[in-house]
C-alpha cells in the first residue's frame, strides 16, 4: 500500500488529487503469501531488495505458483534483469 506521506507528497506537489489517491490505494492490497498472491492476478510487480539471490528465490517462486499466462515484472535498478532468471 503507498506510503501515506508519499500520498501527500504527490497531492502537495500537484500530481494527484485527493480523490485520485484515495481512489488508487483502494485498489492496492497486500497479500499474506505468495501462494495467495498467485492464485489470481495476471500481473504481479516485485519490488524487494536489490539482492540477487532473493531476487532469484522470488522468481522461482513466482514461477511455480502463477499461472502460466501471468505477467512478472520487477523493479530492479542495480541488478540486471537477464541475471535474474
């Protein structure tokens, strides 16, 4: 769920608006398990740590769980995507 100052954030600064925000972060919920997590979505994003092998874990994962049509992405910055998997 976004970060209530970050919420502020984009209002104070002319990006959103009020009911803009409100709006998305009732659209964004957290899951207790990736298993949970897999069992619907057909677009899941991963944003944890910049550390490979954690990244790699969640892939797999990801992978085991999702289904076959589900899109993964990944917001990585510092590690290359191809090193992923």
């Amino acid at each position: 769920m976004m970060n209530p100052v970050k919420a502020f954030t984009l209002i104070a600064l002319g990006l959103a608006k009020p009911e803009d925000v409100a709006g998305c972060l009732g659209r964004v919920s957290p899951c207790p398990s990736l298993e949970a997590l897999c069992n619907g979505p057909q677009y899941i994003i991963e944003a944890i740590l910049e550390d490979l092998e954690l990244k790699r874990k969640v892939f797999a994962d990801v992978e085991r769980h999702a289904a076959p049509d589900a899109i993964f992405s990944s917001n990585t910055s510092a590690i290359s995507i191809t090193e992923i998997g």
